[in-house]
C-alpha cells in the first residue's frame, strides 16, 4: 500500500485548516483480502487527534439509535405532539434519540419542555440544522449554546451540498461548536467523509450516501447500489443510510435484505426510518430493540461487491450477522467466531417470496453454522446471544403469516383501469398502494395471477386504508362478494379485513370495484395457502 498525504499530523485544532494551508492528500487501500479492505481504519487513522482541552469530557458521545418521523410523517415536523409520540415510541423499544427535522423550529420555544420529557424517559434529542444557519460564526454559537441550554443532545445539519472551501469550514467550525457546547453532530447533504471522527468524535456520522430516503421518490438505490455501499462508502467513515424503511423494499429487495442493513452499515447513529405505527407491528422490532451501534469487532464472512456480504459484529458478548444477495442463494455460514458455550441465536429470514420475516430461534454454539436459503433481493439478520429476547410482536403475525401467499396491488401483473392510479404511501408495504378504486364502475383493481392447487373457499386478507367506511366490490370467476364497514381511521395507516372467496385450481383473477361510491385504497392482498 501507498500512502500520500500532507504533513499536517502536528496540525492543532486551532491553526487554519488543512485545505487552506497544505496540499490534498490521497489514500489508496490494496488489498486482496476484501475484508481487510471494508473494515479498513485506514481513512480515520490518518487524522489529527482531537483537541485535548475542547474533548476533555466525552461522556456526552454515546452512539445509538434514532426514532425519526421526517421520512415517513414529513408533513408533521412542525406538530409538536407527534415527536412527543415517537420519543414514547423510543422510551418504550428502548432507543436511544429521535430526530426532529426540517421545520421543527415552527415549536422552537417548547423545546426545552421536548427535551425534558424525552430526558425524563431517557431519550436524547437531535434537531435539524440549515446550514444557513451555520455560516456566520456568531449565529451559529448562539443557536448551538442556547439548543444545548434547552437541554438539546445532539444536531442533524443539512444543506452543505458542496465541497468548496468556505463549505467545508463551516462543518469544521460546526463539529468545533458543537463540541464547545457538548452537542453531537451528524452530517447530512454533504461530502464523504475523510476520517473527520477520529479529531471531532463528536461527528457521529455522515450522511454522503444515496439512502433509504431517496426510495420516497425513486427505485434507487438499487439492490446492487446497497450491496456496494460496505465495499466503498461505507470503507470511508460512518454511513446514515437510514435503514429499515419498509417492510418490503421498492427496489426489489425484501424484508429481511432491509433488516440486515443495520448490521453491514456502520454508522454511530442508526436512524431508523419508518413510522413508529408500523414499527409496533413489524416482526423484526424485537431485532432493532435488541441492536447493537457501537461494535467492538466486525468480521466480513464473505462478500463480493455489488453481489453479496455477510458481515459478524460484537458488541460485548452478543454476535450480530447480516446477509444480503442480489442472487437467489443457498449459504452457510459457520459460526467459529463465537465464543465457549451455547448461545441462542435469533434468525430474522425472509418468508419464501421475501414479503415478510419470519422468525427463528434455536441453540448454537461455534461449531455450528447456519444454512439458509436466500431469495432473490434477500437476505437475513441474526442476533446470537447469552440472553433470552423476546420475540413476540403484536400485530406482526397476520402480516408474516407463513400459511398464506402476499400480493400487493402495485405489482405489476396486475390491471388497473380508468382512475385507479399507484400512489405512494410510506405506511404500506412495498411503499405503495392503488387509490382511486370505485366512483364509477370503470375504476377497478385486478389482481392477476391468484395460483391455488384446487378448487375451494379460501381466506383472502385485504390491507386498505380510507378515513370513513367505505364498500370494496370484490369479483373472482363470475362470483361477487362485498366488504363494507371498511375503515382504517384515516387515509394513511392501513387496517385489514378477511374475507372467503372460491378459488378455482389454477390462475385466478380478483377484481376490486365500487361502482357507486369509493372503495379503499389498496394496499396489498394474502391468500390463504390452503382451502378452508
Ligand atoms: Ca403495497
């Protein structure tokens, strides 16, 4: 390996920075062993130390996970009581932050009553921060002095989109700042990262990455994308992807495949970004409750960039791994990692399509391995441990039930006709439903493709969501059923409904109409494996 930097490893805090008075530095990283490549420290150790005197008490850094409502309640930021919700959310699973971002100054004034409620339940507090806000020096102390008085933990900055010199003084001065007044700090819209942690430890990480939040908008990343970020992003420094947004991904990458992000990405905060009303009855909360942040040791079982990885990491006595492929897979993984005794492991792995996780326990030791079979877009998640977790979630069993076959009705074999039209919604899974079904007898939802082995009443569950009761008109082979009483509570959180339909051995087709009125929006149906 070759390395070229500027000398400026006797640099202090306090003289200019180093791309005002020293030449670039570039480093490389060679290896042909991969995992000495991802884990690599390299990038960070070629940092200053940090100040002694501005880093005389770190007891204020603490790694963890964040609660954060902007990605899928972005309209909410300035609601006061929905951050109170979700710091419940946290306080109740155990986590250590929530996230207020962009236009939670709207309640600036009732921030420090935030704080102390959320410090009363043990939840710190992060804040969204415009970079405008940071570039005059004066302004910037007084916003970050007077947040930290309110009793604020930490800051989410955003908006750098440069990576100009006068740009990247200002997050200098902002991790300067930030420190002065014990606050930690998270870069978002910005360059990567160089290493920046090891000299202001109080930069936690550093978005530079295209997350899960641009899946608001748009199928990329792609599943490949993901599985190059533990090769290359992620080499250079923490990484707020901000995982776990749905419960099926829009990129064709299933419910375990999102879990197991939050082990192979490493970043000192773990934004998790889903709503907390669907976390409660996600199957793989009791993973994220269980999560490590700050690993002691990591080890790349195996990986191939842009294909597959499968990372271990410890923290303390517990064993973290996460699998992710782009290819269908049959893997084993031994377990000569751990250490002497049994432990339980928790394997969190994608039902047989990957629309939902199940979730398996049993007793392992280092001479051990797991052999499970991946789906295309898969993946799985285990937690191995001395402990006992519990498992069970309430509400997440419909969701995940292995007796019964998922359909959402954005796929693409179905039919939509006259005003039904996709829509995008965070709370359904796949992030997508079908609205504007019924209102006239033309507006329909066919689902294509519903195989049974026999002819038979089957169970069909429907997710739907619509704020008043509403009549879904449903048609399979001639016959008609209806479902009224249909109401979720509003238009956004979904609610299921059973029904028993006749199915015929074969391909059925299912068509969702109400020509008088509107039916709900839909999100997806399940048909029961066998007949009843
Ligand atoms: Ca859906």
């Amino acid at each position: 390996m070759e390395i070229s930097r500027a000398p400026h490893g006797a640099r202090g805090l306090k003289s200019p920075p180093v791309c005002i008075c020293s030449t670039p530095w570039r480093v490389a990283i060679i290896s042909s062993d991969l995992g000495k490549l991802a884990l690599s420290t390299i990038v960070t150790d070629l940092n200053p130390d940090p100040d002694p005197e501005l880093y005389a008490d770190t007891s204020y850094i603490k790694p963890g996970r964040v609660a954060w409502s902007w990605w899928a309640e972005e309209g909410e930021q300035g609601n006061y009581d929905k951050h109170k919700e979700y710091v419940d959310f946290a306080a109740e699973n155990g986590w250590e932050y929530v996230c207020l971002d962009a236009n939670w100054r709207q309640f600036e004034p009732r921030i420090g009553e935030l704080c102390k409620y959320a410090k009363d339940k043990g939840v710190g507090i992060f804040v969204w921060v415009n970079y405008l806000d940071m570039v005059d020096d004066a302004e910037m102390d007084a916003l970050f002095s007077a947040w930290s008085e309110a009793g604020v933990a930490g800051l989410k900055t955003d908006y750098f989109e440069s990576d100009a010199q006068n740009v990247l003084e200002v997050m200098r001065k902002a991790a300067e700042c930030a420190a002065k007044h014990k606050l930690m700090i998270l870069f978002h819209g910005c360059v990567i990262p160089c290493g920046e942690a090891r000299t202001y430890p109080n930069v936690l990480t550093t978005e530079a990455v295209q997350g899960e939040e641009n899946h608001k908008w748009s199928s990329v990343p792609t599943v490949t994308n993901c599985l190059l970020y533990p090769f290359v992003r992620n080499v250079c420094g923490s990484m707020d992807y901000t995982p776990v947004a749905s419960r099926i991904g829009v990129n064709g990458s299933s419910a375990a495949f999102g879990l197991a992000m939050t082990v192979v990405y490493e970043s000192g905060l773990q934004h998790l970004a889903n709503a907390a009303s669907v976390y409660k009855t996600y199957a793989g909360l009791p993973f994220l409750n269980n999560l490590a942040v700050k690993w002691d040791e990591s080890i790349l079982i195996d990986g191939y960039p842009g294909e597959y990885v499968r990372m271990a990491r410890r923290a303390g006595e517990d064993w973290y791994v996460g699998a992710m492929t782009k290819y269908a897979a049959e893997v084993g993984v031994s377990l000569d990692f751990l250490g002497e005794g049994e432990y339980n492991a928790y394997i969190f792995r994608d039902n047989e399509d990957g629309s939902g996780l199940i979730v398996e326990e049993r007793k392992v030791t280092s001479a051990d391995s797991f052999l499970d079979t991946m789906v295309d877009g898969g993946g799985f998640a285990a937690i191995i441990t001395k402990r006992t977790i519990d498992t069970a979630v309430e509400g997440a069993e419909e969701y995940n039930d292995p007796d019964f076959i998922y359909y959402e009705a954005e796929s693409g074999a179905n039919t939509l006709s006259g005003a039904a039209v996709l829509q995008t919604s965070a709370f359904c899974s796949g992030m997508q439903k079908v609205g504007y079904v019924g209102n006239g007898a033309g507006n329909t939802l066919t689902f294509n493709g519903i195989a049974v082995d026999k002819d038979g009443e089957y169970t069909l569950r429907l997710w739907y969501c619509c704020g008043e009761n509403r009549t879904v008109t449903l048609t399979v082979n001639g016959e008609v059923y209806e479902m009224t009483g249909l109401n979720s509570g509003d238009y956004v959180h979904t609610a299921m409904a059973e029904i028993k339909v006749t199915l015929a051995a074969g391909e059925n087709s299912i068509t969702f109409s109400n020509p008088g009125y509107y039916a709900p929006d839909i999100d997806r149906i399940a048909i029961s494996k066998s007949a009843s």
